[in-house]
C-alpha cells in the first residue's frame, strides 16, 4: 500500500502564514484603515475602493474550495466537457452588466431585499431574504467544508476541526475588518489559490511526461470528447445543459447576488464597476482551465489503479489532495501551498458570505425594527451577527456531509432557491410590461421554489444511478501491493421506474426553478391585472429601452411619475416607499374600517401576508414529509394530522389579525390579565400533557411497572403549597419574568445568573418536547427524525411568535382535548383486542408490573414510596410555583382568587392523564409479554413500543394512526410553544430591557415576535436532541440532565421567599453547590452507567409471530455495579 506523506514543518510555517497574513489584514482595517465605524464604511467601504480589491474580490466568489476539490473530481469522472460551463459568461456575463447592475448602483442599497420593498412591499422584501439568507447558509457551510476534506486527507486534522478553524478564522476578520478585510483578502488569497493550482499543473506535467502525454491519454479514456447537441435533459454534459442554465447562472452571480452588489456600490462610479467585471473576466476563465487541466492531470495519473475504487480515498472529491500528497512532498512546502490555496478559498467565499448576510439581517430585519438604532450601533451589531452566523453554517455542515459529489450537491439543494429568487429580480427589473404585482410575483416564487424542491427532493430520495465514464484497478496489484482490497459495489439500480423529470442534469435545477417562477408569475400578473405604478430607475436599463421604443405612453406616465418624486436620496426613501404610488380615489384607512367590505379585505391581506413571512419556512419540510412517507399512513391518517398542524396555525393568525393582534407586552405575554377559565385550566394541563409523557411513561410502566403511578401523589402537599406558599407574591408583583423577582429580592447579577440557569433548563425541556415526536413520526411514517425535529420546532414558533400568549393558551386547549381523545381510543381498542380489562390485570399482576410500592429506604431503588412521594411532591410545588410557563398563566388572570380556582379545576385532568399514560404502559405489556420488541429488534428505541403498538394494531381503523400521531405532536407543539413564548419573556425582560432604556412597548412586543435569538434557540435545540438521543429512556434522562438546574434555581426561590435572612452570598453559594452536586452525580451516571435492573420480558413467542428469521437483539456481558 502506497503511504500517503503528511504536512512537515514548512507546510504548516506556509499555512500558518496565510491565516497569519488574513488576521493581519482584518486587524488593519479594524485599527487603522478606517476602524470600520460606519455601516457605509463597513458594508460598502466608502465607495472609494480601488480596482485591485474590487476586480480579485469579484473573481474569489468563484475561486472557491468546492471549485478546487469538486471540478476536478467531476472531469476526471465524467470528462472535460464540464468546461464548457463558463461559455455562459458570453451572454450572462453582459446581460447583468447592463441589464441589472445599474438598477442596483443608482439605488445605492446596501440590501438587494431593499429593492424589493421598493418594487413590491415589505412582506414581500422579508420573504424573499429569508430564502436568500438560507441559500447563502447552505453555500458558506459547502465553502468549510472543502477545506476540511482537504485537510483530513493532508494532515490528519479532523474534518471538524477543519470547518470550526476555517469558521473562526472567516469570522474574525471579517466582523472586525469589514468589507475592505474582505477584498484585500480576497486580493491576496486569489493569488495564493491560482499559484497553487499552477504548480499542481507544472509538478504533474513534468511527472506524467508533458501536455501531450496527458491529452492521449484523456481521448483514450474518453475524457477528452466532443460535446454532445442532444435535447435529452436527462444527459449530464450537452450543449444546452451548458449553455442556458450557465448563462442564467453567470447572470444571476453577477447580477443579483449580495457578495457582487456589494462589491459594485463599493466604486466610485457606475463606469468604475463596469471596467472592473469585464477585468475579472480573463481570471476567470484561465481558473475554469486550470480546474478542468487539473482534472485531467488526474485521469492520467490514475487511469489503471482508481483511487476511490481502490480505497485509497473515502470520496470521490478527496482524489486532488491525495495526488497532492503522493506527487508533491519531495518539495518542501508544496502541500503547504495546496492546503493554503484550499483553505484561501474557502475563507475568501465564507468570509464575502458572513459579511453579506449581516448587510441582509442589519437592513431587512433590524433597522426597519430599530428607528433610533444609530449608525455607530448598527456597525457593533453587525459585527455580532457575523460571528453568530458562522455558528448557524457549523451545523449545515452536518448535511452536507451526507450528500455526494459537492459539485453536484450544490446544485441540487440550492438551485431551487436561487432560481426562484433570481426570478423575483427578473419580473420586478424586465417584466414591467406585464404589471407583474404582488400577487403574481409571490406565487411566481412559491411556484418556483415548489417545482425546484420537488426535483430536488425526488432526486434526493429515488436517487438514480448515474453513469461516470469507465476507471480501472487493473494495476493497483502492482502500485498498492497484493493487499489491497476493491470497493465493494452494490448490485446496479435500474432507473426505468424513476420519474423522468428526478433523472434531470444537475445543472437545470436553477433553470427549472427560475422559468417556472417566471411563467407563473408572468401569467397570474397577466390574468388579474395590476394598478401598481412605479419610477423607471425600478426597471433594468434595457427594459427601459423596450418601453421607450414601443410603448410611449406608458413610458411618458413612468417617467412623469418619476419626475414628480422628490429629490432626495433614493436610500432615504426606502421607509416610504418612494417608487410605489399611492392609487388615486382610495378612502382613508380610517374609512376603510367603517367599509365592512374593506374592512374584510385589510384583515384578509394581512392574514395573507402573515402566512406568506411565518408559513413560507415550513414549506419544504411538509414536501419533505409527503415524499418520505411510507404506505402504513393513509390518506384519513394525513388528514387528521394535517388538519391539527393547520388548525395550530390558524388560531395563531386568528390572534394575529384579529383576536388583539399583540401589539403591547402585556397582551402578548399576559393575555391583557383577561383570559377566561377555558384556555387557562387546558393550558395548565397541556404544560404536563408532553409528547415525552405521551411516550416515554407508558415504556417505563413496561419495563418496570405501574408504580410510576404513585408519582402523582406529590400532588397533595406540592399543588397547596406552590398556590398558597409561591403564586400570592408572584400575581402581586405583576412580573413578566420570573427572574424579576430575584432583582427585587437580591440583586440584578443574580437575576443574570439564575435566568441564564433557567434558559438552559427549558432548552434542554424544549429538546426533549421535540425528540419525543420525531421517535412517533419516525416509527409510524418513516419520517426522518430530524425532519420532525425540524417540523416541530418552525410550527410551534410560527403561531407562538404571531399570536402570543393567547395562541399559546387556546393552541394549548385544542391539543389536549386531541392528546386526550388519542389516549382514551387507544385505551378502548387496545382492551378491545386483548379481551378486557381483566386479561390485563391478570397478565400484569403475573409478569410483576401490578405490585405493592417498596417502603425500602435505599435511594438506589428505582420506585419506593418515599422516591415517589418526596422528590416529586418537589418536583409539583416547583412546576407550579417558580415555572416561568405557570407564572405567565397566572398573570393572564384577572384575579388571584381565578389563579387558584383555575389550578384546581386542573388537578382532576392531572391524575387523569397519569392514569391514562400507566393504564397503556399496562396494555402494551399484555400484548408483547411473549414477544418483546426491543429484543426482538422491531424498534431500536424504548421509547418506540407506544407508536409500534399503534400502528399495528389501530390500522384498521381509518384515521386512528394520524389521531395518535396528531396527539403526540399535538402535545410536542404545546409545550415546546409554551417554552418558547416563556424563553422570549425572560430574554426580553432580563437581558434586552434592562440594556435598552428606551425601548418602547411596541417595539419590544415585535423584538419578542421576531428578534434572532428564537432561531438560536432552535438551533440550541437541536444541539441538545443530539444528546437526549444518546441518553436511555426519555423520563430518566430528563431528570438526570434537568434535575440539578431545576433544582438549584427552585432553592433559590424558596431561600427568598421562605428564608429572610438568607443575603445574596449565602443565595448565590447555595445555588453554586446545588449544581455542583447535581451535575457531578449527574456526569458521573453518565460515565459509568449503573446496570438498571428492568423487569423481566420475554421473546419466547416471536418465532410463531416474526417467522423464523427474526435475531435477537445482541446483549453485553453485563456490569458490576
């Protein structure tokens, strides 16, 4: 086997020296270039940048890591015909010259989602960033992870550490250097990256044996070919899949792309930034040829011993840094230099993104927020949102990581957005004559980006085999050794059931999306008319000419309404929209109320809009949901199901538009203090009515029996204390958050501390509220885990940010009353099948799961009457006590005498719902006690025995399925909804009010609505599930990971409340020392994982019930405890 040489000391002196040399560059600019104290100078670097910066910054966006390591990999697979892409810049490359760049220069935005606003209307400016905020995620998470593959194969150094380096450093000088680090960068990195692709080419010319010997043997191996004319989409190289979807691609790149705008507005004049794309024109096509020569290079190195076939490699994009290593360390340097070109790109595009998308978030969400933001503010802010968003592409790695070839990748997951949004910019900017409005251009998108994902996704799931042009190891034997070892190759997958349009070439996906947008949006603009009037500068220079040529009049009117505009700057009248003219003869809005028929249409438009900016994310993961669905759900199933998640969003929009629109704190937050007995009582319910409850109680009734019951008699001491002991100071206090109560009583660092402790605790309770449906959806539907995390988490932010607590409190009652009708009909058919209520009794009594508690006093046994009773007689007085989602409940009353009312009207439903979860752990041990499913592999969790017993019992009857999976996730959608809603009260009014003096009510309720730091929370989310996934049960890993901050937050209320002379050291000691000591007996279980002693099943019947080819599940020996 050929050794592969890894980096020497004078590799990494080079790479070190060029990450060296880009933290010198953001340090400069950050200190002295300027010191980046302006947005202008920030994001557009005060207009005054030189050609230099300018024309290698345009040509770094596509001097990219993915381009170094995937071009050549997809010559060497499938032929140098892959060049043939950059004869788009012929057409594309003029066409946004001179059809699109000037709109954006005269308008003198720092946001391209600022024009939209200008052309349609602010919804329509927040839907279309927010696709191109995710578009740019998922391409700076491609650009790290180049480089990481680079490195893994170079050095050694693991592919996450790679991104987190390249991340960091991306990070760093761009949120202190701004755009003028980034272009000088950029300038410096290009030359890096082309002189290490140049000595690739000269070392592997002068090693195979000249250009000649490289061409032979290219044509002998077909890599070297004629281009195909034919017509047949599904053909990867042809003329015309080159061609068009090329030329749209050079014309979007350089047309509506933030990085390139950017870069435009960052010149002195309009014929400055003309000049300096025609210049940046020659580098690009001589990097096209050095990718696709290097591809080359590697077919004639490799034309008898592959190195992916042969295992050399792990994937087919590593194959450049492995003829690297093998051909280029006798230099000293040279693999330096590779890496440091590598690397060079992929910080060059990362960090152009990382700048970009914190223009986008500053402009379109923010400032439009923050009216009194000042200039020197927004400049600090920006620098934040940089760094927070390259966390947000660390976890978009992830994905990637699983998909093929990057090349290919890219465009099958990206192309849809881009294609939709660049259609966008194309009606507002060409297609003035065909009164493109709202209307027209939002379904033209929705359409757009439909058609795109259906592709993609169809792609993604049938997966057709594609047809790489023939390798060979016929020498590895003789260059690898006799032990070498051929990949093994699964058995060819016919592609005759695939449908037609999931085996496209990967480079229409952009097109199809595009063209279908532009159709759509083009005909319904057509069909219904438009009254909007706008200015000419809102259309592209070319159309203008097409107007003026041929449609006089109507030029005659724009220009007439552009002359009637005021001089100002166009930038200062983006908040008034001056290119929208107001229609004439429309009453005031105030009349417009007394209309009911007006009054209908307002509501109308605004639910519409609502949906279009909360709904649009949820899209592509309802696609997701239809496409991976498997046959045990049917139709009545979807429809139940559906119809909740509907039903969910409905009430928020109702709040929204109509029921208050949650326009102040307190009606967010509190309700106003006027809500009725219905929604209160339902959502206190709904808090303890947890899709883990719903899951994890009944499996741990089956594996250690039904005295987890005895848990609820915590209620008899817990319920009286925390109404008559807890609730009385927090109602009179009249508090938002709980942590309120700590400033008044100690001091506002303790206050910081413990809601710090608090968030912590409720995103680690919000991970499990989502992992507990995504295990139902998973076993039912063969949904994707995370495709259910996912879901979970966008719906339940999408109606709890629009409809506030209200939506929270009424969402809540209607999913208790279907977690409760799916836990009673699986009672009733499950007694039904087994044979009655005393077959179970009988059975359970027999196997140990009906038995007498213990009295023992070891606090090492699982269930004792005291290890009931004690620790959750806490655990209730701490829920209804110091639980911000209770607080909040209580302050939404209008009396403290309903408080107390309203929590005991709760209490009945309370030991009802225990009944239920114990009574099914009941019957699922009935009816697996001779055949239990973890053991015989039928489930690969513990928690998945509930929704196994569903659906293999209830899918006889239409509907039951989707009621039980419409409970689960009913319930998952209450409570993490709850514990959002609680987590933007406590980080409004701990950490943005007492820093934001002047924040208005109005304000603050759209910061709760909207603010980042809902996504970090989903994000955080997700994090945690991944170790929820790694814990045992769902109950005990809760408590184990909880426990410690619940209780050492919950002693800390009680010391203030029930304990005066405890002062603030003696508080915040206590605290420290309770979490020490929860988390230190928590970690240590973690480690050393006592042997748990569940009671006996068995899998004596699963012969007769599975066949005779069912395996057991493989135990270990077990451990000494």
């Amino acid at each position: 086997m050929v050794s592969v040489a890894h980096f020497e000391i004078v590799d990494y002196v080079v790479l070190s020296g060029m990450l060296c040399a880009s933290l010198a560059i953001g340090i400069y600019f950050a200190c002295f270039g300027g010191k980046q104290t302006t947005t202008k100078e920030y994001f557009k670097g005060d207009s005054k940048m030189g050609w230099i910066p300018v024309v290698f910054s345009m040509m770094a966006t596509y001097i990219q890591s993915n381009g170094m390591l995937g071009i050549p990999a997809e010559v060497y697979n499938h032929g140098a015909n892959f060049w043939f892409t950059w004869t788009g810049i012929i057409i594309g490359m003029p066409m946004a010259i001179y059809g699109f760049m000037p709109v954006f220069y005269d308008l003198e935005i720092t946001s391209i989602f600022q024009y939209v606003e200008m052309r349609f209307n602010k919804c329509m400016r927040i839907f279309s960033s927010l696709i191109g905020i995710f578009n740019m995620i998922i391409q700076a998470s491609f650009f790290t992870y180049g480089p990481a593959i680079a490195l893994n194969q170079a050095t050694g150094l693991s592919v996450w550490g790679s991104v987190l380096t390249t991340t960091v450093i991306a990070a760093a000088y761009t949120s202190i250097g701004g755009i003028k680090a980034v272009m000088w960068v950029d300038a410096m990195q290009v030359i890096i990256a082309l002189l290490a692709m140049l000595a690739t080419i000269i070392k592997g010319c002068i090693d195979i044996g000249g250009i000649s010997v490289v061409i032979d043997k290219c044509i002998e191996g077909g890599r070297l070919q004629p281009l195909s004319f034919s017509l047949d989409p599904r053909v990867r190289f042809t003329f015309w899949s080159l061609l068009i979807p090329n030329t749209l691609g050079w014309m979007q790149g350089y047309s509506t792309s933030q990085i390139q705008v950017q870069r435009y507005v960052s010149c002195a004049t309009k014929k400055q930034v003309e000049r300096r794309i025609w210049l940046n024109l020659p580098g690009l096509v001589l990097l096209g040829t050095f990718y696709c020569f290097v591809g080359l290079i590697l077919y004639t190195a490799y034309w008898d011993c592959d190195p992916y076939n042969s295992q050399q490699i792990e994937q087919p994009d590593q194959i450049f840094p492995l003829f690297v290593m093998q051909t280029m360390s006798s230099i000293p340097g040279m693999p330096g230099l590779f890496v440091a070109g590598v690397y060079s790109a992929a910080l060059s595009t990362t960090s152009s993104i990382l700048n970009s998308l914190s223009a986008i978030t500053l402009e379109d969400y923010i400032k439009p927020h923050w009216k009194s933001l000042s200039d020197s503010k927004a400049t600090i802010l920006s620098k934040l949102i940089a760094i927070a968003y390259s966390l947000v592409c660390i976890l978009m790695v992830v994905v990637i990581m699983h998909s093929g070839g990057i090349v290919q990748a890219i465009d099958y997951m990206g192309g849809a957005t881009v294609g939709a949004n660049f259609a966008l910019f194309t009606m507002c900017s060409c297609l003035g004559l065909t009164q493109s409005c709202l209307l027209g251009a939002l379904l033209g998108m929705l359409c757009g980006i439909s058609m795109g994902w259906w592709v993609s996704i169809g792609y993604q799931v049938y997966r057709p085999p594609s047809s790489p042009l023939p390798t060979s190891t016929a020498n590895c034997s003789n260059v690898l050794g006799e032990a070498w070892l051929p990949r093994p190759t699964s058995a060819p997958v016919s592609s005759d059931d695939i449908f037609d349009l999931y085996k496209i070439s990967f480079f229409w996906m952009m097109p199809v999306s595009w063209f279908t947008a532009i159709l759509t949006g083009s005909i319904t603009s057509i069909c219904i008319g438009s009254n909007e009037e706008f200015g000419l500068k809102l259309l592209s220079p070319l159309t203008r000419r097409v107007v003026k040529t041929f449609f006089k009049n109507k030029y005659n009117q724009m220009l007439m309404l552009e002359n009637e505009r005021p001089s100002d700057s166009i930038t200062k009248g983006i908040k008034s929209n001056p290119y929208k003219v107001e229609l004439k003869n429309i009453r005031p809005i105030t009349d417009d109320y007394k209309n009911p028929a007006a009054a209908t249409n307002i509501v109308i438009k605004t639910s519409l809009r609502i949906f279009s900016c909360q709904f649009s994310i949820t899209f592509q993961l309802f696609l997701l949901f239809t496409m991976n669905a498997v046959a045990r759900f049917g139709i009545a199933d979807y429809v139940v199901l559906v119809l909740m998640l509907f039903a969910s969003l409905a009430i928020g929009i109702y709040f929204a538009c109509v029921g208050g629109k949650q326009t102040a704190t307190k009606e967010y937050f509190k309700g106003d203090g006027k809500m009725g007995w219905l929604p209160v009582v339902f959502s206190m319910m709904a808090t303890y009515i947890e899709s883990n409850g719903m899951l994890g109680i009944p499996a741990e009734v089956y594996n250690h029996g039904a005295n987890f019951w005895f848990t609820w008699t915590g209620i008899l001491i817990g319920i009286p204390m925390a109404i008559y002991g807890f609730m009385p100071v927090f109602y009179e206090l009249d508090i938002t958050s709980i942590y309120q109560y700590v400033d008044l009583r100690f001091n506002k660092y303790m206050r910081i501390l413990c809601s710090f402790i608090g968030i912590f605790n409720m995103i680690i309770q919000a991970s499990f509220f989502t992992y507990g449906p995504a295990i139902a959806l998973n076993q039912a539907t063969g949904l994707s885990v995370w495709g259910s995390v996912l879901a979970t988490t966008i719906i339940a932010a999408a109606y709890t940010s629009i409809g506030g607590i209200k939506a929270v409190m009424w969402v809540d009652a209607m999913q208790v009353i279907i977690a409760l009708l799916a836990m009673l009909a699986t009672i009733i058919k499950g007694c039904i099948d087994i044979g009655g209520i005393s077959v179970i009794i009988d059975k359970c009594i027999e196997g140990g799961r009906l038995q007498p508690p213990s009295f023992s006093l070891d606090p090492r046994i699982r269930f004792t009457f005291w290890s009931l009773f004690i620790p959750n007689t806490l655990g209730w007085m701490q829920g209804y006590s110091t639980s911000q989602i209770q607080v909040q409940r209580y302050v939404s009353c209008a009396s403290r005498k309903k408080v107390e009312n309203r929590i005991w009207l709760n209490l009945p439903g309370l030991v009802l719902l225990g009944t239920f979860y114990c009574f099914v752990g009941l019957i699922l041990y009935t009816a697996y006690w001779d055949c239990d499913p973890y053991n015989s592999q039928q489930i690969e969790q513990p928690d998945q025995i509930f929704p196994l017993f569903v659906m293999q019992t209830m899918t006889s009857m239409p509907g039951m399925p989707g009621l039980f999976v419409a409970g689960v996730f009913g319930a998952a959608l209450s409570s993490t909804s709850s514990i959002l809603n609680a987590l933007s009260a406590v980080t409004l009014e701990d950490y943005i009010k007492p820093q934001w003096k002047s924040l208005s009510d109005k304000k603050a309720t759209i910061l709760a609505k909207f603010i980042g730091f809902k996504f970090l929370i989903h994000v955080a989310c997700i994090l945690v599930v991944l170790a929820i996934m790694h814990s045992g049960g769902i109950v005990q890993a809760i408590d184990y990971m909880g426990g410690a901050t619940v209780g050492a937050n919950f002693a800390l209320f009680t010391m203030g409340m029930f304990m005066p002379w405890v002062n603030t050291k003696g508080a915040l000691l206590g605290m420290l020392c309770g979490i020490s000591m929860g988390w230190w007996v928590s970690i240590g279980y973690q480690i050393h994982r006592p042997s748990s002693s569940p009671l006996p099943t068995s899998t004596a019947n699963c012969s007769n019930l599975l066949g005779e080819a069912w395996l057991p599940k493989p135990t270990s020996a077990p451990v000494s405890s």
